[in-house]
C-alpha cells in the first residue's frame, strides 16, 4: 500500500484546523453542551473510490486525542452508495467542529480516486498507465497524488526537483531540443529521467536523435500517436498529454503509448458526495 508520510500529513492537519478552528468554534460552543457526547456515520452518497480516511480521523484526533474512529473501509476501496465509511465517537462538539474539514478531505480524496479509477477502468487491457500532473491544489500535492494511486493510477514527477521536463519555452530559450537535452544532460544526477515535449513528428525525430528517456506527445491526434509509436520503436517511452476526457482515452491508449497524463484528475474534479450523520447527542456518563 502507497503510505503517506505522518509528518507531513500532522502539519497539513495543523494548518487546516488552524484556518477553519482559529479562536474556537462559536457555533458549536454556544449551542452543545461541552459535556454531551454523539456517534457520528461518515457515509457516501454516492459510490465511488474511498480516499482520505486517514486525513479524517487525524482531524478528529488532533481535536481530542480520545475521539474513536473506526474505519468499516480502506483507502483504495470501492464503496456503493450509502455505505457507511466509518464510525466516529466522543465529544459531541468535537465531532461538530471537525466535521466540515474532515469531509473536505475525504470529499476532495475521493473524488479524485474515483475519477482517476474511471479512466484506468477504460483503458484496461492497453498498456497504457494513467498518470497525474503537478496540476494540484497548491499545498495539498502530496494527498492529491496519494488519491491518484488509491485510484490505481500513477505518479508523474511530484515536482521540479525529481525529473527532468523540457518544454516548448525551454527548448525555445536553450536554443533547440539537441542544445537543451545536452545541457541537462551535463548538470542534474545520471538518475534523473530527461522529458521532452513535441508537437508533431519532427520534433519525436529531434527528441530521439538527442536522447530522450520520455517523449510527451503534446496534444497529437490518436492517428499522429500511431507513426510516432512506431518511430520510436521502444526506444525512449512515449507519454500521451493534453485534452484527454473519457471520450478520447480509449483511442489513445489503442495508438500503443506508455502513458496518459490527465491534469483533470486533481486541477478539475468533482468531489464525492459524502456526509456524516449524528446521533442525537447525550450527556458524558
């Protein structure tokens, strides 16, 4: 299973409970009695691809280390509609005040696990992987690219310091793809991957002449995928990029590329319809 890591996430928590909590909760504290306890049923409304529930429960927890919270699924579980996700007890104001930021979580996780499944679940029997962006919420990569693998997709580089992608403006600025994959070449680590975006034909040619590892097919049609497939011939990958949607990616995959990245999968995606259901509140025995 693809872990997050515990630091990170217990920060991310602390910001967010520090933007939505600041001096406390009015609505909370001036209607429940700071003595009454609940039990809370986090359920979808909607079926989908379960994500975030780790975020949820630190939530709670960070709020009041004794809440419970018992998970009835996992990250990277499909859930059916009203299927409960799992069960939260303690503090009534606790579980209140908590509440919108722990389905912010899950809601935003989810949805993009649930679309990333969608499109692996169309491309199935192709060897064509779907891959994510840096195209995330700013702050929130790390969680963002976690649902993507929860979703059985894959990570593209996390940022500008793990790979090396050569884009239209750099190949502009070095003075051609030779020139700027000679440069990289000579200055990151030999572990480094070296990218190369192209439009057409002529610059797979230039990008296999200079010795891409990875070759971005940039907004090419399927029957353009095709010829530079059989160009490259297993030499370097090809990533397909660029206006990919549920209508398209079937052809994609078929026209023999690697991989798809999808900006859409986190910089655009629907939620899922998630809520949490309350007991009527009691007081602490």
């Amino acid at each position: 299973m693809f872990e997050l890591n515990p630091l990170g996430l217990k920060k991310l928590v602390e910001r967010c409970l520090d933007e939505d909590l600041g001096t406390g909760d009015l609505t909370t504290n001036s209607t429940i009695p700071p003595d009454a306890v609940s039990t809370g049923y986090i359920v979808a409304r909607e079926s989908g691809v379960v994500a975030g529930l780790q975020l949820a429960e630190l939530v709670f927890k960070q709020l009041d280390p004794s809440t419970g919270f018992q998970p009835s699924t996992r990250d990277g579980d499909r859930v059916e509609k009203d299927g409960v996700l799992a069960v939260v007890t303690g503090s009534a104001r606790v579980i209140l005040t908590g509440e919108r930021l722990a389905l912010n979580f899950l809601q935003h996780l989810s949805g993009i696990a649930s679309r990333t499944a969608r499109l692996v679940e169309l491309v199935a029997g192709e060897k064509a992987k779907i891959v994510d962006t840096r195209k995330t919420t700013p702050g929130l990569r790390m969680i963002d690219k976690y649902a993507v693998r929860m979703g059985g997709g894959q990570n593209h580089r996390y940022g500008l310091y793990d790979a090396v992608l050569i884009k239209d403006n750099h190949i502009k600025m070095a003075g051609g793809v030779a020139q700027a994959v000679e440069a990289a070449r000579r200055n990151v680590p030999h572990t480094a991957k070296i990218e190369v975006e192209v439009e057409n034909l002529a610059g797979v040619e230039e990008a296999l002449r200079a010795g891409a590892d990875i070759i971005m097919l940039d907004n090419m049609d399927p029957v353009e995928m095709r010829g530079a497939v059989a160009l490259v011939a297993g030499r370097a990958l090809i990533e397909a990029s660029g206006g990919v949607n549920e209508e398209n990616i079937k052809a994609i995959a078929a026209a023999g590329v690697d991989l798809i990245s999808v900006g859409a999968l986190t910089h655009s995606v629907k939620s899922l319809d998630i809520s949490l259901d309350l007991e009527e509140i009691k007081p602490r025995s």
